[in-house]
C-alpha cells in the first residue's frame, strides 16, 4: 500500500503543550508522518494531568514539523459552534496548506458538559455533528466562492456570513465512528472516517457501510481516506509497559461507553476496577516491537491508510525512537 502514512497520537491529555510540541518535532525526525491531537476540555484520569487548547498545539506543532496534522476529533456541537471550529480549521490550513485535516466527532461529556448546556443521548449528538459537518461545508464552499451563507437547522442557526481566511483548498473533514449507522453517513456527508483499534471484523463491518454511504453519495470509497488511531503499550520489559498502561491508560481497558461520564475524577474510580486482562483484544502491551509491529501490519492489510499511534507511557523518546527504527520501516506498505 504505497500510500501509507503512520504519524504521531500527540496525547495533550498527558503531556504539557510545550513537550507535546517537541514530542511531535522528535517522532517526525525518527519517521512519523504527521500528527493528531484530541480536542479535550479535561484529562480521562487525573493521573494523565493535562488538557491543552488544541488549536494551539496544533498551531506551534505546524512551525515546527513538515507532516499533516489534525484534531483528531474535536465536537463541532456543544462548547463550539460550528462555524467557530470551520473558522479555526480553515486558519490553520491557510497557514499551512495542505498539511491539515478536520477530525470531528460527536462529544464527550468529560469535554463538553463544561458550558452547562443540556446532554443529551447518543442519537441527538450524532444529528447534531451531521448538521454541524453541513454548515462547515457550507461555510468552506461559499467562502471559496466569494460567498455568503446562512444556515437554519434543527441545531443551529448561522445568520449570513463567509469565512475571511481560507486556503486554496478546504480541508478535508473526517469523522470520527465506531458505529455502522454513523459511518454509513460519515460515507456519505465527509470526506473520510476515523475510528480506532477493535476486532477486524467490527472494522470490516464499518468499512462496508462507510462504502455504501459514500457511493449513495457519488462519492469512491476507494479513493477517501481511513484512518485508525491505535493505542499501544511498549516498554523495555513487559512488567513496565503493564504499569504503563494500568497508571496512565487505565481508560483503555474500560470496557463499557464512556461519553456520559463528566469527571476524571469519576474515571479514576472507575480505574480501580480495571485488571490486567481487561486490556485484551483492545491494546497490545509488550515489549517486543515485533508484537506491535505484526499488530499495526493487520490493520495496514485491512485497508487503513493513515494510522496514528499513541505509547500510552511516560517513555515517549524511547519509544520513537525504536517505532523509528524498528517497526515503522518494517510495515508492508
């Protein structure tokens, strides 16, 4: 697969935005493609210790990287209007052409509780982000077009109005699902999907539908990009990349949906619960990059073509370090 490309997970819910940054300069040395950060109010557990503004990471990560870049994802839909977040994106992209990609999701109470607005279940949110994706495009289309444009939905109203900074070229906009009903409109309404790391044969199923929408669209699945974030526990010996994971990633072996829960300080009980085992089938921990390696090759051979990988632990130089050397070169591309 000639076109793969393997980037960065810059975790700002780990790492101070200015390590962050230099994290990200340090992976694209040792042969990371690009970078996607998370758009996060608040950390999953306490413990993690941090939460950056997105837009400025991602901002500082384009002076000092060359590679694409992304939030992946941000909610277009309860702290932000979307015609807020099409203005950031479209900013950042005219500042560095062709480099960035949208990555949108439906929200997360940790996240998005914070303006103290109504939550409300899973269905809501989800029209809401397709609506919000239809005024994003709308404002990117217009905009290129010397355009204004107004929007009255269900959600959100946008009185007339353009973007004033745009790129030659709009960036693409990607949706973040793990769901067959959502990605089947992700194919239809977005430019590509985003989900993360699960059985094959969930993938395959949302691969399936992502096709269907995209070609009720007119639209080539084959030619939209799928992108996967797969996180992962590496460390010198096995013993450290468990620790690893049980301290800072303890949400990865959460088995059970996690968009209502609003504190990290409720996750950090949660965490309590969390054993070893919980973290099979959903996250290698090991120390033999080979392992990891032979992992990330059966998401490639299903069909991904951007995959961004996030080392759970502290040992984020070490860890490019050997991906760089060891695991990025050997993928069968």
């Amino acid at each position: 697969m000639a076109g793969l490309t393997v980037g960065y997970a810059a975790m700002l819910e780990q790492f101070h935005p200015r390590e962050a940054v230099e994290l990200s300069a340090y992976a694209e040395q040792h042969g990371f493609s690009g970078v996607m950060a998370a758009d996060h109010f608040a950390p999953w557990v306490p413990a993690q210790g941090q939460s950056s503004f997105v837009w400025n990471v991602l901002t500082a990560v384009g002076e000092r990287t060359t590679g694409d870049m992304g939030p992946g994802v941000t909610a277009p839909t309860f702290r932000w209007h979307p015609a807020m977040v099409a203005q950031a994106s479209a900013t950042l992209a005219a500042m560095y052409p062709g480099r960035h990609w949208l990555g949108l999701g439906s929200g997360e109470a940790l996240n998005e509780h914070v303006v103290a607005g109504y939550w409300p279940e899973a269905p809501e949110r989800i029209n809401r982000m397709f609506e919000a994706i239809d005024i994003i495009n709308k404002l990117f289309s217009a905009s290129l077009a010397g355009k204004d444009v107004k929007h009255s939905g269900t959600f959100y109203k946008l009185e007339s109005t353009r973007l004033w900074t745009m790129p030659e070229v709009a960036p693409e906009i990607l949706v973040a699902t793990a769901g067959p009903v959502t990605a089947k409109r992700t194919g239809r309404h977005a430019d590509g999907i985003i989900t993360v790391g699960a059985p094959l044969e969930k993938i395959s199923g949302l691969f399936g539908k992502f096709a269907e929408g995209a070609r009720e669209a007119g639209k080539d699945p084959d030619a939209m990009p799928k992108v996967l974030q797969l996180h992962l526990s590496w460390a010198p010996t096995d013993e450290e990349a468990l620790a690893n994971a049980m301290h800072e990633w303890p949400n990865g072996g959460m088995k059970f949906p996690k968009a209502d829960i609003r504190s990290p300080f409720d996750f950090e009980q949660m965490a309590k619960l969390v054993r070893p085992e919980d973290f099979e089938g959903r996250m290698v921990i090991s120390s033999d990059p080979d392992v990891h390696r032979a992992e990330i090759q059966k998401y490639v051979d299903l069909g991904f073509d951007r995959i961004y990988l996030h080392n759970v632990g502290r040992n984020q130089r070490e860890w490019i370090e050997v991906f760089g050397r060891d695991v990025l070169p050997k993928l069968a591309r």
